[in-house]
C-alpha cells in the first residue's frame, strides 16, 4: 500500500509536520489533510446501494479514508481525527448532514457547518459554525429552545461548540472548507458559545475554558489532536 496525507480537493500531498521540542505540531494550517491509499481504489468495492458515498472516496486509482491526518519527515503518519463528515460521541456514530439540516431551520441561519471536535477524553464533541447576517442579534438562549423544539434532533446531536460568523470559509470550488473548520477549533477571534454540560445551556467560551479543555488533553494524552497549537499567535494574543 501507498500512503499519503493529500488535500482532498486538489489532491496534491500535505507538507511533512514539523514539530517543537515538546512533540506539538507547528504546521498544522500546511501539514494536515486527508489520509490516502495512492492506489487502494481497485480494491475498493463501494458502499451497499450508496454510490455517491462511494464517488466522494475514490479519485482515479487513490481512496480518501475520511480520516484527518500529517506525516512527518520520517514517513510515520499520525491520526487528527475525522474529516467532518462523520462523528463518533459517547459510542455513537452518526452524521454531520441531518444535524446541518436542522440547524438550517433556524431562522438566523444562512449557512450551517457541523464537524468532529475532538473530545478531551474520547471520540468527538459536535461543533457547529453558523453563518448569520448579523452576529450581535444570535442570541445562546434562543437558540438552545430553538434545539429543544426540533423533534428529530438525536440524543448526541446537539453541539457542544458553537462558532458565529458572517462568512463561512470555503475552498475553491466553493465547497464549505470543513478541514479549516477542524484545524482551527476554538482558536479563533469568533464569538463561540459553548455547552460545558448535557444541559442544552450555552455561554461564551472564554480563555479560561480554552486553557481548561487544553489542560484536559494534556491529561489525557490526547493534546496531538488539536492541531490548533496553544502557543500559536492568536493564543498568545489572548492572553495578553
């Protein structure tokens, strides 16, 4: 097997992750992309009467695995997590689409984009990144009622993060640039509301909870998958 991180848009191969002395990846914007057999297509048989999923994992000879990753200069690959369209919380494996669906409805929201973030412990928690006209009118508290009516809205479902922007990113073939979403978490000038809880109640996330959940994943042994680094510019500059 042939292995390689690639962008999965345009299939040229991620940059080698650097790294600082304390193993944490420094080049996460250029290393990051998409786990990829060059040439595991062939043996690929499809997915049970889904062809378009089939279509969205082959490119000519090569199979996107829809896992994130990097590798470093020594050819050993590393696991960043999924790549936005599945997620996994609490041992439950679900979809980011219909939870996008519904965010839809809300009356705020013109675009919707729901991801993995990775959980402090195991598996993921879901963020969600709402394009609204005007963020200063979305208001947390309407917002959880608003997720509290939806009667199709999974146990799982409900994001724990909520990032509010006037322009969701996109690549460039106009498709909502999800990679970017996953690499840049809560390491962002946005307002984010955050669910700390199983009680559908937002707040702001504040740096006090960013240092936290970093914190967490230093405990348990899975800072490696927040590729957002603590000691990146706007980290920085947040505490100052």
């Amino acid at each position: 097997m042939r292995a390689a991180i690639l962008d999965p848009e345009t299939l040229e191969e991620r940059a080698r992750a650097r790294f600082d002395r304390n193993g944490r990846l420094l080049n996460a914007d250029e290393a990051v992309g998409e786990m990829a057999n060059l040439t595991g297509a062939r043996q690929f048989e499809g997915y049970y009467k889904n062809p378009s999923a089939a279509d969205e994992r082959i490119r000519g000879d090569i199979f996107l695995t829809g896992d994130l990753g990097y590798c470093d200069e020594d050819g050993y690959f590393y696991f960043a997590g999924r790549a936005g369209e599945k997620l996994r919380v609490d041992s439950e494996n679900f979809s980011a689409a219909p939870i996008e669906r519904i965010l839809s409805r809300h009356p705020q929201v013109v675009l919707a984009a729901v991801y993995p973030a990775p959980d402090e412990r195991t598996g993921d928690q879901v963020m969600a990144t709402l394009q609204v006209a005007d963020p200063r009118r979305f208001d947390p508290g309407e917002f959880a009622q608003f997720l509290e009516d939806q009667p199709d809205l999974g146990t799982k479902w409900a994001p724990k993060y909520v990032r509010i922007v006037t322009d969701v990113p996109v690549t460039a073939t106009r498709k909502i640039n999800k990679v970017q979403l996953r690499n840049e978490l809560w390491y962002v000038d946005d307002v984010i509301y955050y669910r700390p809880s199983a009680d559908l109640q937002y707040r702001l996330l504040t740096q006090k909870d960013v240092d936290r959940i970093s914190a967490d994943f230093d405990k348990n042994s899975r800072a490696n998958l927040l590729t957002a680094l603590h000691t990146s510019d706007y980290a920085q500059s947040r505490r100052k």
